[in-house]
C-alpha cells in the first residue's frame, strides 16, 4: 500500500519541480508616477496610476487598480511645464516604460504593469492630441516562433531591455526585441536582437 502511494506522490513532486525550475519568478514595486521626456527636454509626458479612489498607487492605503492617466506638457521660456493634452491610458494599471518625440507630437507607452508582453497594448502610439494611434500586440510584429524564443518568467513576457529609439527624422519608432530562450539577466554575449520599424504617422509596421 505504502509503495502504492509513493508511486502516486512521485511524479508530482517531479512536476512540480520541473515547473519550479522552468518559470523564473519575479518582483514587481508598486506602481508610482513617472515622468518621461524628449531628448531637447521641451517636452513630459507625465504618467500618474490611479486607483478607484483618486489617488497615486504609491500611496499604499488601497490597491483597487483604474486607468490611469497621460499628461503631455510643453516647457515655456521660464522653465515652467504647460499642458497640452490629458487623456486616459489604455494601460489598467500603469505602462512599463515611454518615450516622447523631440516635436511632442508622439508618445509612445511599452508594456503593462507586472505583465509585461502581455495584451493587446503592450506598444501604443499617441498622437498630437493624445487619442491612440494604434496599439499594438506581440503578435502584431513578431510570429509565435519568436514569441516563444522570448524570456518568459510567471508574469511576464521580458522582450527588450529599454533599447527602443525613434529614428534620426523621428518618423519612425524602432523597436530592438530580445530574442533569447533564458531569464531577463541572460548575459549579454547571448542575446540576438531583432529590430522592427514602425511609422508613427499611421502605427504602420513596416515589412523588410
């Protein structure tokens, strides 16, 4: 009987390994503003996670996760930041990272809060008046063989390392993927990395 029940226990505890060995944990802070500027520095975008009662996700006292909220502001000759454009995100909680156009004419927001490459917004483009360009998912620029090469860890997809840039006549966002079956610290010597081009205008991903 007793050799019965070891014959059960056995290939669970070797599944449960193997799980344990082949997904990577992760840590995620709590989310708190984050302000993002274009190289000139003429332009922030402020980003500010909100919860279901109006206030910042670093003030710990409530974790009900809302949308959360995009601030475009222009710098005057004083040094003082002015609004342009305030619009709500697509993100629930708050985007992993942006960038900003030297015109601020365009911002773009990458990845979700503790799920990084997950979603159907996981890179959104804004405009001039910051309604959405596109948004787009991992597999709106990448096949599902790719997909599969990235780190994947319990939360998250990790598909680049903040290389993202915008082209010299800033028409064009540029994305640089991570393509490497490994946890994020992977050395680098072992990453391969894959550029994808994207016009800015339209959200257009465009094809080599």
């Amino acid at each position: 009987m007793i050799s019965k029940k070891r014959n059960i226990i056995c290939p669970i505890i070797a599944a449960f390994i193997l799980i344990s060995t082949t997904t990577s944990a992760d840590t995620w802070k709590v989310p708190k503003s984050e302000n993002y500027f274009s190289k000139n520095l003429k332009f922030r975008f402020r980003v500010i996670p909100l919860s279901s009662k109006g206030k910042d996700l670093s003030d710990k006292s409530t974790m009900e996760f809302s949308k959360c909220t995009g601030i475009m502001e222009i710098q005057n000759e004083k040094g003082e930041y002015n609004l342009i454009w305030k619009q709500t995100l697509s993100n629930d909680v708050t985007p992993v990272s942006g960038l900003v156009t030297n015109n601020g004419e365009y911002v773009v927001t990458f990845d979700n809060h503790h799920s990084m490459g997950y979603g159907n917004n996981v890179v959104v483009i804004y405009g001039p008046d910051g309604s959405i360009i596109r948004q787009l998912a991992l597999k709106d620029f990448l096949s599902d063989n790719e997909i599969a090469q990235l780190p994947h860890t319990i939360s998250s997809i990790w598909w680049h390392d903040n290389k993202h840039h915008f082209d010299q006549d800033e028409k064009l966002l540029i994305l640089v993927i991570r393509l490497a079956s490994d946890v994020p610290k992977v050395e680098e010597k072992n990453v391969q990395y894959k550029e994808i081009h994207i016009r800015l205008v339209t959200g257009e991903v465009i094809k080599k």
